[in-house]
C-alpha cells in the first residue's frame, strides 16, 4: 500500500526534540515512530497507554510533593523496605 496521507501536528520545539532524540536512540525516524504509534492504536482500538484525570487526592499529593512536604526519605532500599514492613 503506498503511503500518501499526511499528518501536521504543531509540537514545542523542545518536546519535539527529545522526542526524536529517543526515537534516533531507538533506530527510528518521526515517521516510522508515528507509524508505530498509528498501528497501535488501529491494533487496540484506543491509546497504547493509559490515560486518566488525576483525582484530587492525586493532584494535592503532586503538589506536596513538588514543594517538597510530605516526603519520606530513605537510607537506601533496606531502610524503604524496612519502613514498608516487607
């Protein structure tokens, strides 16, 4: 099948960039990467990721979290998992 459709999409320059800077680590082009990505979706019938609206429990644990509250730090993962009770 020849391939003739185009896709445009407007993107910020430096997401466009690490993007492709994956796919060129990965042995990939924007248009195979977007190929794959197509294929995906006609294969799933829906996104090949899930997607969801944080809740609000969600956000303000984010929000904490990014103004550093809440935070527990620890030793290393003998202390996590000590603190975890596994």
């Amino acid at each position: 099948m020849s391939k003739t459709a185009t896709v445009r999409a407007r993107l910020e320059p430096v997401l466009k960039g690490h993007a492709e800077s994956v796919f060129h680590r990965l042995g990939l082009n924007a248009t195979q990467a977007i190929t794959i990505f197509y294929k995906q979706v006609e294969m799933r019938g829906g996104l090949p990721f899930d997607m969801a609206i944080p809740t609000s429990t969600t956000k303000k644990t984010f929000n904490a979290t990014d103004e550093g509250r809440d935070l527990v730090v620890c030793k290393d993962t003998n202390d996590l998992f000590k603190r975890l009770g596994i």
